[in-house]
C-alpha cells in the first residue's frame, strides 16, 4: 500500500499548462485547452505489454502495480463522467507504442497521453519515483476545473478507486 508522502499537497490551485503531448489513438492533445472545462486526469506509472513478463520486484514496489486495472475504471465509468461533462485523459510516462498499443486492445474510448520525457512531472511538481533507472509517475488523479486543479486524489488505492471516488465527487456523495 503506498504512503501519503506528501508529494501531491501543492497541487490544488494549480494551473495546468499548456504542454502539447502525443496520445493514442493519435492526435496530440493541448493539457490547458482540454482543463477549460471540466478535466479527470489520471495519471500511472505504466501498463503490461502482452507476452512480456513484468519486471521483477515491480509487484513489491508500493503503488506499481494496477495501472491496467485503473485504467479499465475509468473506461469503464467513463459514460458517467462524459455526461457532467468532463473531459477523461489518462497519462503514463511509456513510449507513445506501447500506449498506442494497450488503447487499441483495451479499446480505450479517450486519449491516452504518452508523456515520455515526463513534462507534467517537471512542469507542475507531480510526484514520480524510480524504478531500475527509469523515472515513471506515481498513480493519482486531478480534477481540474476552469484550467486549475481543483481536487486531488492521492495515493490511490487500491488501484482503480479513484474512478469511483470521482463520480461520487460529482454527485456530491
């Protein structure tokens, strides 16, 4: 189970920028425009890729594991969220073929955001950590609401709840 280490507190109130990042199934997607409204970004460290073992110690590490299965919440609530009108994302720090490929199995119904170089991360302070030499995202979610984060959820868990904590966040439960 992941700690609550702090690394999200200075997150609400903040602006999302205006970074230009590579999705799937392909058009790049503008962070800043698609917060104008209402935005559920949820952020993870990184999907399996068929026919590859997961690397060892990866199940150990707190807050690795599960990425499919929150990813699949909220395609899966995703409906819901669309009719209060939110705009859904979801974002990694793996190469843009590996998300490419894990939209199209999984038949994501939104963009997911390939952010490789880890932009968010730098830009805006988002909590990372590192895992045999590459520096990936630790799982949470924003709520972002006339381009700022409103709310945040962090750490999520188990993996996947925070799809239910955010339709419950807009229904008022």
């Amino acid at each position: 189970m992941p700690e609550d280490d702090g690394a999200a507190d200075h997150l609400v109130g903040t602006e999302i920028p205006g970074l230009r990042l590579a999705a799937a199934p392909g058009d790049d997607v503008d962070l800043a425009a698609a917060a104008r409204e209402i935005l559920v970004l949820y952020v993870y460290p990184r999907t399996g890729t068929p026919g590859q073992p997961l690397r060892p110690g990866w199940n150990e590490t707190p807050g690795a594991r599960g990425c499919t299965v929150q990813n699949l919440a909220f395609r899966d609530r995703h409906s819901e969220l669309q009719e209060i009108g939110a705009t859904v994302l979801g974002l990694s720090a793996q190469p843009l073929p590996e998300v490419r490929e894990f939209a199209a199995r999984e038949q994501m119904p939104y963009p997911l955001i390939s952010d490789s170089e880890l932009q968010l991360a730098d830009a805006i302070g988002l909590p990372t950590f590192d895992f045999e030499g590459t520096r990936l995202y630790k799982r949470l979610t924003l709520v972002a609401r006339e381009g700022r984060i409103a709310e945040v959820i962090y750490p999520v868990f188990p993996p996947g709840s925070d799809a239910d904590q955010v339709v419950e966040l807009f229904r008022g439960g």
